[in-house]
C-alpha cells in the first residue's frame, strides 16, 4: 500500500522549510540530490540514524511532500520530488541543496555499543 502524498498545490512553504530545518533530513536531502534519478531505499542513510528514527523522518519529509516513499517488496523506495518543488517554489529546491550536499552528515545517533 502506497502511503499518502500531498498533491503539489498541497505542499507548502512554511512547511517544507521547517521539515528542512532539521540537520539528519537536510542530510538526507544532500544524499538524495547527489544521486538524484536513483531511487534509495532506508539502509542507504542507516550511518545517519537508527532505523525506527528514519522512518520517522522519512514520514515528515513525506507529508511535506519532498520526498516520494514508494513500497517494493519488503522495502521502500525513497526519492526526491525535485519536478513537483520545483514547479510549486522555482528556485528554492537548488538553493537549498546547494547548502545541503555541502554539510557534512550528522554525527550518527545510534547509541554506540561500549
């Protein structure tokens, strides 16, 4: 089952920008952008957080509609909605990962095993 996405003329600024205000999902963007056209899957980004902490990034960049979550099999695949932001806010995408794909990943945030 496909979860929801907004339409374009759903997603909106103020919420793009504050989903984007967040360090682990600007990173996750910056990975997107720099393979963009391929679509990812969660053990891709599974250096910047645990698992159960992914996902729920993955549903917040989701329901701004940022990112496409699709299901294949037992996984899900993870790209980024350039076309539909860029038709809705012209510009900001690029302006935005431009800073993105710069910053260095977050320090991972699962607990190390001492």
């Amino acid at each position: 089952m496909m979860p929801p996405h907004p339409t374009i003329d759903q997603i909106s600024l103020p919420n793009v920008l504050a989903v984007l205000g967040d360090h682990t999902r600007l990173a996750i963007l910056g990975d997107l952008a720099r393979r963009e056209g391929t679509a990812l899957t969660c053990s891709n980004f599974i250096d910047l957080a645990s698992k159960s902490n992914l996902s729920y990034h993955f549903a917040k960049m989701r329901e701004a509609g940022i990112i496409r979550v699709e299901p294949s099999g037992t996984s899900r695949l993870i790209t980024l909605r350039r076309d539909d932001l860029d038709a809705r806010f012209p510009g900001l995408l690029d302006s935005i990962i431009a800073t993105a794909i710069t910053l260095p990943p977050p320090e991972k945030r699962v607990a190390a095993n001492t």
